[in-house]
C-alpha cells in the first residue's frame, strides 16, 4: 500500500498548532465556530440506543461492548446523539478518545457531543483530525487537571482551538479518501489478527499434546486419573503439583508502603505486569511480604486465572499471583503450567472476581515422566514454539507497520501536507 504523493501548489504559514503550514487556499477556524455543545436530555424511560465510546474503537451501540465496563442502570437525563455528532470523552481527550458516531441513541453525560453548525461541514474530517497524534499532544495542552489521571478537556478551551478548515467538498473528498484507505487497513489487520490467533492455538495444541501424551514414537496409553486430560503414557506417573514444587502464594502489603522506582523492591501486583514471557515492573515496594525468585513460574490465580510468565529477577508478589518453584526440569513444568491454563480457569470462583486458591493449585493432579523425558518434551517444545513465535512476531510486525501507516495517511491528508482530489479516490488512494 502506497502513500499518496502528490502537494498543493503552495503553502502558507499556520496560525495553529496542528502543522507549521496549511495549503494556501485553506482556511482556519475555532472549534466553536464549526460545532457546537450539544446537551439535550434523554426524557425519563426513553428507549433510546446506549452508545460508549473508546479509543481505538470509536462509538459503537453498547449491546456490541457488553463486556467492557459497567452498564448503566438507567439513561435518564443522558445526552442525546445523533448520526454524524463527535463525542469526546472529557477525560480522556488526551489519549485519543474521540469519535464519530454512525448511530442516533443516548450517551454519558460524562462526555460531550458536538454538532456541525452548519451544513458545509463534514464532521468526519475532524473526527480524523481530532484522533491524530497532534490532536492529543494539544488536547493534553487544553485539559485542565493536577495529573494526568484528572485531566479534563472542556469545551470552553476545546472550542477556542484553531483548526485547519479546507472547503467542504475537499472535506468530503479526504473523508472518503480516508474511509477508503481505513477500511482497506481495517481488512488487512483482521486477516493478520486471524492468522495471529490460529497460531497461538496451533503453539497451545503442541504444547498441550506433548505435555500429556510426551514425544516418544511408541507409548501405550491408559486412562489419565484427572480430569484435564483423558490419557497418559502408561509408564508415567501421576502426583499433585504441590510433590513437583513449592507454590508460594503472593501478599498485598499496605498501600503505603508503596514507593518510586529506585526506592523498593520491584513488585508484581498480578497480571496486569505480565510480558509475553516476563512481567515488566511498574510497581515499587518497601514492604513486600512474599517472594518469587529467579526463575519461578508467575502463575495469575485472579482473572484471568491461569495466565503463566516467568521471574527473570526477584519480585515481590501480591495476592494476585503465585510462583512455583520446580523441583524437576523447569521447562517443562513451564510448559506443564501452561498447559493447565484452561483448566485453572474452569475451577475458578467468585461473583466480584473469578479466583483460584493456592491449595487448588498445589492439589492438582498431573502427569510426572521420568525426568529424561521431561528433558526431550522441554527441548521439543523449545524448538517447535520458537519457530511458532518467529511467524507470530512477524504478524505482529506486520500490524504495527499497518497501524503506522494508518497515522502518517491520516496525518498527511487532513493536515494538506498531501493533496487529495476524486481521482485520488477512484484509483483507491495509491499513487
């Protein structure tokens, strides 16, 4: 996919902050003169549509985000939203949540809706305008607040921001110019998003076959004796993981006791640290209670319960996590423990949170090879996931690359640094 080459015949220098200069025959206008605050109420026991908004997503009916966050027992007194009003989320301005909305329904009184004045305005020009990286660096800049966690944007400083302001049919023809293009990156990043998801449970199949079946060639099976998988090698034994190691079960100490990096102990309050393979610190401790060494296996007993990354250092853990300290091959306990995933997650409990306990953990039965095999099933696995892992990053790369280029396309077009025109559109943007 290429990026469009072609520039206005000349420039000018910009009066706001969004490019150091605007095509010559672009205008520049306030927010405030192209739309306006929109505050009308949702009468009582209105049966309008719930629209929610996020970054990255934009405003979709909340029925389609059912689980994302909390749903609102009433939408009495909520604004009201039309198809083609911008909703932007006061708080989070700053970090890109901004949207266009495609539906006519009600929404938090928490964010602002604000619709064209007039008729030559296409509001999906701003909307892209309003996501760019620019537009947040200046929303952040406009938020009043005395941290970042309360920063909020209102309209009285929103309104006063001079924007960019190309004539109507050049709005119309970006906006359709950008459809096009985010529709063509949209397909592409789905079809990597598929083939990203049948890898990773083409690596958990693998790692799961030969963490219950082993890799010798020719094995007799028997009935398992738990309930996680049906056979096992006959030879193999079976025990409880607490006879394969140590589990230590993580500690919350007081919040207090909390500090700035350089200042404690790196602590793990549970998943939410968690890496591809290793946590990455951002929590410090001067209190901690209990310990995962190097090289213990993290295991997330709290939604999502199961979650697996290993100690590349020590950590103080909380009461979200708990490691286990092998007493055999630790690669393959590694594998062992990531294949017990699903299972963790189906004894979980709880009705504010799911949860597993560490006897739950320590209880489990599961398969136990001699310890020469667990050497072969580890270095198999070694080398079948790397492989695997070597196809998923390059997917993953491929859609960093794609969402890069959705930025500098959308910069480029609504800023004029790239002239678009009909023809732009007909022949889908390349150049």
């Amino acid at each position: 996919m290429k990026l469009h080459s072609e520039t206005y015949d000349s420039y000018k220098n910009a009066e706001g902050e969004w490019s150091e200069t605007i095509p010559s025959e672009w205008q520049e206008k306030r927010v405030k003169d192209l739309f306006r605050l929109v505050t009308d109420a949702a009468p009582a026991d209105n049966d309008y549509e719930l629209l929610s908004l996020y970054a990255g997503i934009g405003v979709k009916p909340r029925k389609d985000l059912e689980a994302r966050g909390n749903k609102a027992s009433t939408t009495d007194g909520y604004w009201i939203v039309r198809k083609n009003d911008i909703v932007v989320n006061k708080l989070l301005a700053w970090m890109g949540s901004v949207g266009l909305s495609e539906y006519d329904g009600v929404t938090s009184p928490a964010y602002d809706v604000l619709r064209q004045v007039s008729k030559d305005i296409d509001p999906r020009y701003f909307a892209y305008l309003f996501r760019t990286e620019t537009a947040k660096k200046i929303f952040r800049k406009n938020s009043r607040g005395i941290m970042d966690m309360r920063l909020r944007l209102y309209f009285d400083k929103l309104g006063a921001i001079t924007v960019p302001n190309p004539s109507y049919a050049e709005q119309a023809t970006i906006s359709d110019y950008l459809d096009t293009k985010s529709k063509q990156i949209d397909s592409k990043q789905k079809l990597l998003l598929e083939k990203i998801k049948k890898y990773k449970e083409l690596r958990e199949s693998i790692i799961f076959n030969a963490v219950v079946n082993g890799v010798e060639n020719e094995c007799i099976f028997e009935e398992s004796g738990y309930i996680w998988a049906a056979k096992k090698p006959k030879h193999w034994e079976v025990k409880r993981l607490k006879e394969l190691g140590d589990t230590i079960m993580g500690q919350s100490p007081e919040s207090s006791s909390y500090v700035d990096e350089g200042k404690g102990e790196a602590f793990l309050q549970g998943n939410a640290e968690f890496g591809a393979e290793h946590p990455q610190e951002k929590v410090w401790c001067n209190a901690v209670k209990k310990y995962a060494k190097e090289g213990d296996i993290l295991v997330s007993v709290r939604a999502p319960v199961g979650a697996v990354n290993v100690a590349n250092k020590a950590y103080g853990i909380g009461r979200g996590l708990c490691a286990f300290r092998s007493k055999g091959d630790h690669r393959y306990h590694l594998y062992l423990m990531k294949s017990l995933c699903r299972y963790f997650n189906s004894i979980a409990t709880g009705s504010t949170y799911v949860a597993i306990s560490v006897q739950d953990i320590r209880d489990t039965l599961v398969p136990n090879p001699p310890y020469h095999e667990q050497l072969k099933i580890s270095a198999y696995l070694d080398s079948a996931t790397e492989r695997l892992d070597g196809i998923i990053n390059n997917l993953k790369t491929q859609l960093t690359k794609l969402s890069e280029l959705r930025v500098a396309i959308v910069n480029d077009a609504v800023n004029g640094h790239v002239k678009i025109t009909k023809t732009s559109n007909d022949a889908g943007g390349a150049a």
